[in-house]
C-alpha cells in the first residue's frame, strides 16, 4: 500500500503542464499565438469556509505504485499521492478495439498488473497489451453465443494470477492473465456496469438490481449476497465496492452505503445518501457512481443528489457531511479529499471536518457564449504535485491541489470520459474512441 511520510509542501515540484508534446514538462519559452481567453467562465457555488485561507495544505510525499489492480487502484480506493517522472511525454498510443457508440458505450477503466495493461472495448472484447510499448499480448471476445450487440459493460480487477471480468450480459468471468484463457464463467442472473472489487480470493460485484455477490475466486461459487432497494434510473456505469479491514462497503444506485462483513455478509452498517426527488431532476438522481474510499477508518462518499459525506468505517456514525454533488471518485491524500462536482468544480476539503479550503471552477461549455457542448469532466488523480482532471472536450488539465491555481492542459485524441490511471510511473489515459495513451 502506499505510506504516508514526510509532507510535501506549497512550492515544491512547480513544474508546468503544456500542449507542446510534454505533459507534466517545463513551460514554453514563447507564448502559443491566439486569443487568450479564461477557462474560468461561470461562477462557482461553492465557497472556501472562513478561515482556511489561513491554513496551509500538506499533502505526504509522492510515493511510486507499480500497479493498478482494479477500477481505482487498490481495494480500498485510496491512492493518496503518486510519483512519476518530473518531464512526462506521450511514450505510445493504440487502439483497444471499438469505442463509444450511439448504441455500445465505453466506460471500463484499464487495470494494470506486472507489465501488462488490461482493457475492455465496448463490445466486451479484453485485451491485454505491453505497458513498456502498447503492443498487444492476447485478446478474447466475452460475448455470449446467443447475445446480441448492444449491451453496456462491466468492468475488470486482478489479483495473483486471474483477471476478473463483469459484463451486461450478467456474466462474472475469471480470465488466466497471461494468454487470456477462460478459468470460469459463472451467470450470476442480472447484468452488471459496474467494476468488481477483489481481496483475499473473493470478488464482489454489484448488479444492476442492486444487489451484491460475493463469491470465491478459485471457483466462482456464491459465498454470500446481499440486496440494496432496485432504482429504476441510474447513471451508466457503477462504483466497485471498497475493501478493507475485513470490511466491504457497497455503494448503491438508490443511495444506499452499506457497510458487511467480507467473510459473511453480515452487515455492520448502512447510510442512505438520498434526498427527496423532483420530477425530471437529473441532478437529484440519489445514484451513486462514485466510488467510496476507505482510509484509515473513514469511508468517503459522495452522490449525485447533492452529498458527500464521512463515516466512520466501524461504526456507520457520520462524521461530517456537506451538500456537494458529484458521479465521480473522490480523491483521498493525506488530510484532504479532492472531489468533482456537478457544477464542474474542483474543490478541496479536509478529511476529518470536510471544510472547504479552496474551489475552482472548470469550463462548463465547449461553447461557452452559446452555453452548447457541456464538458463532462472525470478524475481527479494526485499526482507529483498536480490533479490530473481529463474532459469530455478532449483536453486534460493540471490544477494544484495545494492552491486549486489551473497550471495548464494538454490534448488527448478524443474526449475522455473514463478516469486516467497511474502505474510504474506511467499515466494512461483511454479516449472515447478508444485510443489508449501512455504519458511516461
């Protein structure tokens, strides 16, 4: 797991990031020609709570991680600051096989394990390819025999020698890592879009129908299962649960957080993220797809219905909570949290109050003037001194997590909807059309 050790502070690692071949590089000697316009285009809800200003944020020092085993990294979500290098450039980029479509979508994360990187296209293809270069190792079609196209995907974990994979069409296959043989297949009776989770043998994966199988990893047998209440409307895609401590915590798509025992399923606790709806309201949806965090005791959550919150893991008591929404992870490192809203902010809290230390708004619009082309932003991850956010407009950008200062951008192929990932020092990200790009 990554530690937490000497703090790094305001300053350090100033290095900027620019559209001119390098990502995390030095700054160019001359300015780029054009209009420079402000990406700072709509005003922000939220505020920095009083007296922050005052408070300085440390953050541990950036500490290498080899791998990324599951939909965020490790079984308990928390990454806390990676290092890479000081002068990141694209290394290499392929194709993993179709993208997004008006019928298919993508949205699996790519996991990495040893010198492999591991995908699944929006058929249901996986796909394992060399992180030194791209070049691809095996591929298998997932596909049933008497499906039909058009279905939306899962997602993908490893742990030791197996690749674990949940599908639409209601299958959880474990795969052999190294030439992609089927070990075994096991229909579990509803489809699945969101990630498993993976720890000590055991794979948990959630349904559509909100419930949550665990079951044994050499074999595929059903240990235990437990249901959360059915929503009728969510969000595409789902959170894998977190793991940690002999604990599973499951975040459903009616708002519900339950936390139960991995070894049987008895459940210490649940929380319902949820607030009172309004007819046509996307944004008080109580979907939750962010995935939680469990760190050293607290689970962090958050919702689409305008909520995030921090439980303590054993006992289910809140310890705060603040009306902020938002579909993506939130981002643990050290004392702070990192978090995306629905406002397309950025905003720093702190761990153990949840105050407000600083917000900055990103652009809304591809066309700001007409309000057309809303960008749908997905991150943040910490890296060397820098939140990496990508966006659906095709760009990722770099803000400090220490001011929230907007530091610069880089273009991607295509837009990324999907969350970049970090491991062996190298980010990648996967385009919507489905190009796989590795920063090293």
């Amino acid at each position: 797991m990554l530690r937490i050790s000497q703090l790094s502070v305001t300053g350090l690692c100033l290095i900027a990031l620019c559209g001119c071949g390098t990502f995390l590089g030095t700054k160019t000697k001359k300015p780029l020609p054009g209009e420079r316009i402000s990406i700072l285009v709509h005003e922000q809800t939220l505020e920095p709570d009083a007296g922050t200003e005052n408070e300085t944020i440390r953050l541990p020092a950036p500490t290498p991680n080899l791998e990324w085993p599951q939909a965020g990294g490790y079984p308990n979500h928390a990454m806390h600051h990676i290092k890479v290098g000081d002068r990141l450039q694209e290394m290499w980029s392929t194709g993993i096989g179709s993208g997004s479509s008006t019928d298919d979508k993508l949205i699996t994360q790519p996991v990495v394990a040893g010198d492999r990187i591991f995908t699944m296209d929006s058929e249901s293809v996986v796909r394992a390819f060399a992180i030194s270069n791209g070049d691809e190792v095996w591929e298998i079609d997932l596909i049933p025999d008497h499906e039909d196209d058009g279905h939306v995907s899962g997602g993908l974990a490893v742990e030791n020698d197996k690749l674990f994979v949940t599908t639409g069409f209601a299958e959880v296959i474990a795969l052999n890592i190294e030439d992609g043989k089927i070990l075994w297949r096991r229909n579990i009776g509803t489809p699945m879009r969101a990630p498993p989770a993976v720890r000590g043998n055991r794979v948990f994966a959630v349904t559509l129908t909100n419930k949550l199988f665990a079951l044994n990893g050499s074999t595929g047998k059903t240990l235990w299962n437990h249901a959360g209440i059915e929503e009728g409307t969510n969000f595409l895609g789902g959170a894998a649960p977190a793991v940690d401590s002999g604990v599973v915590v499951v975040a459903y798509s009616s708002g519900e957080v339950a936390a139960l025992k991995v070894e049987n399923g008895q459940e210490l606790w649940n929380d319902s993220l949820a607030v009172a709806r309004r007819p046509n309201s996307t944004t008080l949806l109580s979907s939750i797809r962010g995935r939680p965090v469990i760190d050293r005791g607290i689970v962090t959550v958050i919702s689409n219905s305008n909520l995030i919150t921090a439980i303590n893991l054993r006992t289910g008591r809140r310890i705060w909570d603040r009306a902020i929404g938002g579909i993506e992870s939130p981002w643990v490192a050290g004392e702070f949290i990192f978090v995306l809203t629905n406002n397309s902010e950025m905003v720093a809290l702190g761990r153990r109050t949840g105050r407000i230390h600083w917000v900055t708004p990103l652009p809304q619009w591809e066309d700001p003037e007409d309000k057309e082309g809303r960008i749908i932003w997905t991150g943040p991850i910490l890296i060397s001194d820098r939140l990496i956010v990508a966006g659906s407009n095709g760009e990722a950008m770099s803000v400090s997590p220490y001011t929230g200062k907007v530091l610069g951008k880089v273009e991607m192929p295509d837009g990324v909807t999907i969350s970049p990932i970090v491991a062996n020092g190298t980010v990648f990200f996967l385009s919507d059309d489905a190009d796989l790009v590795a920063y090293r």
